[in-house]
C-alpha cells in the first residue's frame, strides 16, 4: 500500500503537468515562443504540481498508516498516535473526524469485550451444566460444570454420546426443530446414581456460532435424597411408636378378657407396660429434642459452660445404672477453661455418649471420660475447627462398632443390632442428637472403635476464652 502510494504520487504529477506541458510543447511548435522558454515551464509546472500535491500525499499517507495502526491495536491497547502537524487542504476537520470514529469504535470494542468477558464469567461460574446444541443436535459449547460432568472434550460430539436418555434425546431433537421447550427428569448411573431435571429451550434467533437450543441440567440429587429421608423418618418414627403402642394395646385387651381375674398376670403384664409407655416417652422426648435442636441448628449458642461440672453431673445422674453392671465411670478432667456452649445441651451430648458406653460396654469393666486441650499440630478434628479446642473422650471396652457402620452411626434410627439397642432401651436417635448438638456448637464428633476392643467417642468444642496454655502447646507444635 505504501508503496502504491508512492508510486502513484510521479503518475499524478505527470497527469496533472501533462496540460500545462502540452500547451507550451504547442505553443513552441507554431513557434510561439522558444523552445528553452518552452522547457523551462514545463519544467516549473511540474516542480509546482510536485509541490502541491506533495503534501497531499504525505497527508494521505500518515492518515493510511494511523488506520491501519488502529487495526491492529487489540481492545485494551492505548490509541495510536494520531498524525501530527496541520494538513494543507484536507485538516484539521478530516483528521478530527477520523480519531474521533477511532475513539469511538475503541469504547464499543471494550463495552462489547467487557460484555462478553462477563457473560464468559457467568457461563462458567454456573454451578449446572449447560450445553449448546446445533441444528444437528451436535454440542456446540458446554460450560466447564458441564465438562466436569460428561469429562472434557464436548465440542462437535452429538448429545447422544453424552446422555441416552430417549426422552430426553426426543425433547432436544424437538428444540433444535424449534418446537417448543421441554422439562426432562433422568438419573445418570455412574459410580453413584444421580438425579437431574434437564430443561431444553430453542432459542428465538439462532447463534453466530451455530447453537439454535440450549440444554441446562440441575442436580436433583440431595433434594431427592432429603425427600427419602423426610419419608424414611416419618416411617421409621412411626414404626418405632407403633411397636410399644401394639404391645400396650395387646396387653390392655388381654387385661379387660382372658386375665380380668389373673392377678398375678395383671402383676406382670403392667410392669411390661409400664416400660413400653416408658420407652414410648422416651422416644417422644427424643423426636422432641431432636427436632427442637436442628431448628436451632443455624444459631450458634453465646453463653459458656464449664466441661468439669457438666461432666461431673452427668457421670453421677448414671453411676447407678452403672454399677448394676458391674460398670466404673472414671473421669480424668482436668483444669480446663469454659468452652462455648449451652450446659444444657452439652449436658444431653454427654449423657448419650456416656450411657452408650454404658450400654454397649463390657460388664464388670470401666468407662473413662477424659477432657483435654486439643493439639491442633497432631490433630486433625481441632484443626478443622480452627480456634483453641477442648477434646471430650467417652471411651469404653465393649464390643466396638465395625468398620462399615461407622459412617451411617450418627443418622437417626440406624443401630447395628435394633433388637438389642430396643431391649437395652436405646430409641436409636441418642448420635444423633449429640450430631446435631456438635454442630449447632461448631464443634467435631469422631468414633474410633475397634471391634472386640471398644469405641472411643471425642467431641471437640471451642474454648469460650483463650488460654495461655495454649501458647505453650502452639509453640510446641512448632
Ligand atoms: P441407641 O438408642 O440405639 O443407643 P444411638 O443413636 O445412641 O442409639 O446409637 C446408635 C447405634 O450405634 C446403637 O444402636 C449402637 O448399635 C451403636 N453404638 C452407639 N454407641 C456405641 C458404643 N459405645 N459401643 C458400641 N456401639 C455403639
């Protein structure tokens, strides 16, 4: 371009003299005037044309280079300089009107970029898959929930390579028909079953890049599973009154027919009852206390309890119970400062705890509850909840749990052996609610347990205020 540039300016200087040349080459020829004089004004038309046009054409040529300048300048770059100096004939309106565009079409540019570098954003924080399919039903962008799920590597693939689902497949060929929208919900059998709603819409005006319809998916997963548990507890809760609930029955219809003159029956059947409306009670007053407690779940407590006289308390309201089997309660509390928390509540967590290992710990052995300060440096639990911590042990030497239970122990109603924690009076929602005690005070449950051997239980809580202990043990944690 330069170059033609420079090479048209001689062209047009020639062009231009060509008349003024013409007519003194004639008028030398019908001898007019001399043929010296003659050359001499062709001569200064041509060094007057040069001259003219000259600047024009630099002129021209700084405005050529700005342009192009500017179209390699990305977005963010600064503006080219714009040309310098006054122009002879075309300035200064021309060079005005022409950085002025460039000024403007930079400002669209960075609108338009900032535009799509934020819809980028928002495409790939989305936390549910999207996919954009072609009149093919070809992929033809997935955002990177959508990769993570399906494994990378979507563009150019047909749906069906991803998703198999017929219904599904059926609404998408719909959409990229532009038929109307759909909702499909499907399960994605993998490692583990998944549940997902998949909405597939057509778009109105079709893509630059080809996508005509677009598929989102929302997990429906942990929706569906607090639905079963909602089902399952409701079923189990009843299942769990309806057994004391048919026995009492059972016994009361048996007390007004067959036993109405059986005093010694009448003896024994109302000390069954009474401990069926006993366990009745007790179930009730752990609906109750569990319910209350996840609905304070999200409130953290504010007050401080001391763990030696909460611990103290509890270790005594069961030393009866205890000693009929043959069961010491040791406590090894040493002086600890408050931690956050309701005495109340942590009163139930270790009331559980305790009676478990009093329940499901060998006769004639002991149950030690041992408080300490947590290490944060050896400790993965007091690290988690990332202040001074106190750790709380329940351990006893009973049969232990096995390994697989371990994870499901604090749902409500599990129980390894049902007959035996119904015949021991367990209502099977004690873990339970010591989990949601724990959580409510931000605080760490973990059960070892080693079959044949016994069960460790540590609650870790927060201290209420710090310790200088606390320095020591962080100093010797390095
Ligand atoms: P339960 O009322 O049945 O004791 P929990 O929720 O307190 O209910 O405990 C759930 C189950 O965990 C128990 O049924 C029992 O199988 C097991 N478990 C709890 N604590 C212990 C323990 N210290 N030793 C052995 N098993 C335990």
């Amino acid at each position: 371009m330069k170059s033609t540039l420079r090479r048209r300016l001689p062209v047009a200087v020639i062009l231009l003299s060509a008349p003024g040349a013409l007519a003194l080459g004639g008028l030398a020829a019908l001898g007019h005037l001399a043929a010296e004089w003659a050359l001499a004004g062709v001569a200064l038309v041509v060094v007057a044309v040069f001259a003219i046009l000259y600047p024009h054409f630099t002129h021209v040529e700084a405005l050529r280079r700005y342009i192009e300048a500017l179209r390699s300048a990305g977005a963010s770059d600064p503006l080219p300089k714009p040309p310098s100096g006054r122009s002879p004939v075309l300035a200064p309106e021309l060079d005005e009107t022409v950085v002025e565009t460039a000024r403007e079409r930079q400002r669209r540019r960075r609108e338009l970029e900032a535009a799509i570098t934020g819809n980028e954003t928002i495409l790939s924080n989305l936390p549910d898959p999207l996919i954009m399919l072609d009149r093919g039903r070809r992929i033809v962008r997935a955002n990177p929930a959508a990769e993570s799920l399906f494994g990378g590597n979507l563009m150019g693939r047909d749906l069906i390579s991803i998703l198999r689902n017929p219904n599904l497949l059926s609404a998408a060929d719909a959409a990229v028909a532009g038929e109307g929208g759909q909702v499909v919900e499907f399960a994605l059998h993998g490692e583990i079953e998944r549940e997902f709603s998949a909405r597939v819409v057509p778009l109105t005006t079709p893509a630059l890049d080809g996508t005509v319809a677009i598929l989102s998916l929302h997990d429906l997963t942990a929706a569906r599973q607090a639905e079963r548990m909602r089902a399952d507890f409701v079923a189990n809760a009843s299942h769990e009154l309806r057994t004391p609930l048919s026995s009492l029955i059972g016994f009361i219809e048996t007390l007004r027919g067959p036993a109405r003159e059986d005093g010694e029956a009448q003896e024994r059947f109302l000390v069954i009852m009474h401990d069926q409306s006993m366990r009745m009670a007790r179930l009730v007053d752990d609906l109750l206390s569990l319910s209350r407690i996840e609905m304070q779940e999200h409130t953290p407590p504010t007050g401080s309890a001391s763990l030696q006289r909460t611990l103290e308390s509890v270790a005594r309201g069961l030393e009866l119970k205890a000693r009929a089997r043959g069961i010491r309660i040791e406590l090894s509390l040493p002086d600890l400062p408050p931690v956050v928390g309701e005495q109340d509540e942590l009163a139930q967590v270790f009331q559980n705890l305790i009676d478990n290992a009093v329940k499901y710990g060998r006769t004639d052995s002991r149950v030690v509850v041992a408080a300490r300060l947590a290490d944060p440096a050896s400790d993965p639990a007091a690290r988690r909840i990332a202040r001074p911590t106190a750790a709380i042990s329940v351990t006893d030497s009973g049969d232990g749990i096995p390994r697989e239970h371990l994870p499901r122990l604090t749902e409500r109603f599990y129980r390894i052996n049902t007959a035996r924690s119904r015949e021991l009076g367990g209502t099977g929602l004690g873990l339970a609610i010591v989990k949601h005690i724990v959580n409510r005070h931000r605080g760490q449950l973990t059960v070892d347990s080693e079959t044949g051997r016994g069960s460790v239980f540590t609650v870790y809580l927060p201290l209420a205020e710090p310790y200088e202990g606390l320095d020591d043990m962080a100093r010797k944690a390095g």
